[in-house]
C-alpha cells in the first residue's frame, strides 16, 4: 500500500474516532414528555406549545411534540476562530423543544434539521419552517425547535415564562438567575442534539431512526450558529453539518464539516463576509430577496395574533416586502446538503450578486428597472414585474424588509406585450434554476401555475403571480 493512501486512510480514520469521541462527550440530558396541551391554540390560556404550528399536520402524517429537557452545561471561552476553553461546570438548565415529524418511519428521510430559535425580539421565533415547511413535509424531515437562548425563555414581556406561566414556569436556563448572559446556550443545543441522534429514556422522535442531524439558524441564530461551529463543534461534534441563513461570519475551514450559508440581498448589501467556496462550505446569495422574508412573514404575522403576540408594523419609506421567494431557493440548499453529506455530491456553486463598489458603503450593481444583478436569479426576478429589493430604510426593522414596487401598466405591456410571452419567458428561466440546482421540482411547478394563472400581457389591470 501506497504511502498516499496509507495517509488518507489514517485520516479519514482519525476523523471518525474524533466524530464518535465528541459525540460520546456530550451528555444525554434528561427529556421529560411530550407535554401535552391543555388548550387549543389561541386559547387565552396559554397552555399548549407557543407558535404551535397552524398546519393540519395529522391530514400530512406528521405530529406536533413538545418535550421539556434538562441538565447541566457549561460555560465557554470561545475565540474566534478557535476552539472552546470550559470557564467553569454543572449548571443546571431546564429548557423546552419542539418537534415535527413523520408518525411512520416510512415518510421519514432520516434527517432531522434542529433549529437554534431566534430571539431578536424577544421570543422564540423560528423564521425558517413558516416558509418552508411544506417542502419539509413533502420530502419527510424532522424539524426540531430548541429554546437556546436567555431572552426567549425570560424576557419579562414575551419570553416563555412571561407568555405561559402555567406551561412554561419551570423553565430556566440562567442557573437561578446568577448567569445573566447565554453562557450556557451552547450545551443546551449540543445535548438537544445528543437527545435526538442516540436518546437515552424518552425518545423524542418516537422511535424513529435519525440518520443525520443538521444544525439551522436564521439571522440572530446563525450568527450564534458561527460561534458554535468554529468553537464548540470540535468538542461536541453532534452535528452533521449546518445551514446558515441569512446570517453568519468568517469560518473555520479546518473542521471538515459541511456549512451551506445562504444570503439575501439585504445581507449582502450590508457587506457581509464572502468566504470562498469549499470542499466543505457554499454560499448562495439571492437577488431581489430580503431580510425578512414576504411569506415568513405573513405566517408569523398570523402566529402572533393568534398567540397575543403584540407587535407592529413601521411605516417604512418605501413599500415593504420584496416578493421574490426566498424559501424557494432555501429549499434547494437543504436538499443539497442531504446529498452532500449522504453520497459526497457536492451542491452547485452560484454566482454573486454583482456589487458596483464594495464600499463601504457597498453598491449593488442594478438594472434599468433597480433589480440587481447576478446572484441566483429565481424566475420571480428575471422576469420581473417589479422592482423588488433587499433595501429599506426608515423606523424599526425597516432597514430588513426589503421592498416592492410594482411596474405600472405601460411597463408591463412594454415587456410582455402577450400573456404567452410572459409565460414562456417564467418557463424557460424556471427551467434553466431547476437545471442549476437552484429550485426543486415542486416550486417550479407552483412558479409556473402561477405564471399561467396570472393576467400578466392580457393588457387589463394585471393579476401578479
């Protein structure tokens, strides 16, 4: 035998023992549940899972868990770009999460996609499933919610405690109070992990057999997500690989686990860090796609009326919302990971979107109508019937909304002086994404339908996709 391949087996040997080393040093915490609800949601008492999803998920053959855990966790040292230090032990913690999954190991694809909650505004929110979830649900993952973070769980206005003191009043991840930072967040997540991929008592995937555990944040949660990766990862090493979204930073690329970062436009035009691709990393970057999300937040909007989640919309200064469906190519990337960590086929690399000055301030490059250039352009974008942007300004969270201002009449029919012409153009681009990799089948179809539905070059008051 070769001294190459001597070598490449030592190493790939020495990265299994340090696999299954990290995930035997992490502790089963203990999981209590599920936790049954007491009330239907929206009941005022508050006493069934907060943000409990209004899909009927039981017509689907999946369900709705919600399970307590508890344990001890540590605090860290974390450097960046650098491996964790222990500042001290044996913190108790009692934290919640949430699960969704196939009742039948049949609908199950073996992947569960654990997702570190964002807490920007003060309680849990999960600004990914609200617009993929449907896509979840047709390939058969597991999507698990862990509640991580400090201001989720004791925010005195909307955190857990606050929201159900009945449901959640034990809950605790402050160590009565003497910890006043998320110190211990990152072993809450990690013995999540752990619970899920080799459960010791009550399995929280009822039996189910995990395969492969993906770590998923969005904005605030991906950010802690980087933290975790670089530091914490290599004691750990629960994790599977990670997806980042809308969100991140610089990377070790020393770990040889797989990361698929995936960005709006906000995020680029704010100058985030393009780390080049890898053997081991991808990022996708979306043209016309915004911060938020038009369809998360539309699902969350209703979520948080029907929770009495009080919270308002600022007037921003341009129409909020662009209309380019972000899930759309969120969808392809979790896809793509599977099968990169599964079979070793690596995702497809994408092109960037242009930048006219990088600033600061950084300068997209756009075209005649203000959409920019290059980037993933979904059909939604390249055949546009507006300008839609990753920019915003005024009060709040304007700066994140993005915005959508639709061509008037004379535009449109100056672009598609027929429907027909509207609609082969959407086919022929949503053909080409699907090609790339960039859209799965099920939303080129919906693109499509919606497209032919439209009253785009019909010449009356048009009726956008």
């Amino acid at each position: 035998m070769n001294r190459r391949l001597c070598a490449a087996i030592c190493l790939i040997a020495l990265a299994v023992l340090t696999r299954v080393a990290g995930a035997g040093s992490v502790p089963n915490p203990k999981v209590i549940g599920p936790v049954p609800p007491n009330g239907q949601p929206g009941d005022s008492s508050h006493d069934y899972p907060f943000f409990s999803t209004a899909l009927d998920l039981a017509s689907r053959g999946y369900v709705e868990e919600e399970f307590l855990l508890e344990g001890v966790a540590n605090r860290y040292n974390t450097p960046p770009l650098a491996t964790a230090t222990v500042i001290d032990s044996r913190h108790p913690y009692r934290t919640r999460m949430v699960v969704r999954r196939p009742v039948s190991a049949g609908k199950f694809n073996g992947t569960v996609l654990l997702k570190w909650q964002n807490v920007t505004g003060g309680y849990d929110l999960d600004a990914v499933s609200a617009a993929t979830q449907e896509h979840f649900i047709r390939h058969g993952y597991a999507w698990i919610g862990v509640s991580a973070q400090r201001a989720g769980i004791h925010d005195p206005t909307s955190g857990l405690k606050a929201w159900s003191p009945s449901r959640y009043w034990t809950l605790d991840v402050t160590h009565d109070g003497t910890i006043q930072d998320d110190a211990l967040c990152y072993d809450v997540f990690s013995q999540a992990a752990q619970a899920v991929r080799s459960p010791s008592g009550v399995d929280p995937m009822g039996g189910l057999r995990v395969e492969r555990v993906f770590a998923i944040g969005a904005s605030q949660s991906a950010n802690r997500l980087v933290s975790y990766h670089n530091s914490i990862h290599p004691l750990a090493g629960v994790l599977d690989g990670f997806i980042l979204v809308v969100g991140g930073a610089r990377l070790r690329t020393d770990l040889g686990v797989k990361v698929f970062q995936i960005l709006s436009e906000t995020e680029v035009a704010r100058g985030a860090i393009r780390q080049p691709d890898s053997d081991h990393f991808r990022r996708w970057e979306v043209a016309g796609t915004a911060h938020l999300d038009f369809q998360v937040w539309q699902e969350l909007a209703q979520l948080k009326a029907r929770d009495h989640i009080v919270s308002s919309l600022a007037a921003c200064d341009l129409p909020s919302f662009s209309r380019i469906p972000f899930s759309f190519a969120a969808n392809a990337v979790i896809d793509h990971l599977v099968r990169w960590v599964r079979d070793n086929i690596p995702p497809p690399k994408a092109p960037e979107i242009q930048l006219e000055a990088i600033g600061p301030p950084v300068v997209l490059a756009r075209d005649s109508s203000g959409n920019a250039l290059g980037g993933i352009s979904l059909p939604q974008h390249a055949v546009p019937t507006a300008t839609n942007t990753g920019a915003n300004s005024g009060p709040g969270f304007c700066r994140l909304y993005g915005s959508f201002q639709p061509f008037d009449n004379d535009t449109l029919r100056a672009r598609y002086p027929h429907h027909k012409t509207y609609v082969l153009q959407v086919i022929r681009v949503t053909l080409d994404d699907v090609a790339a990799g960039f859209m799965v089948p099920a939303d080129a179809m919906a693109t499509i339908r919606d497209a032919q539905q439209s009253d785009i070059g019909r010449h009356g008051p048009p009726r956008r996709p």
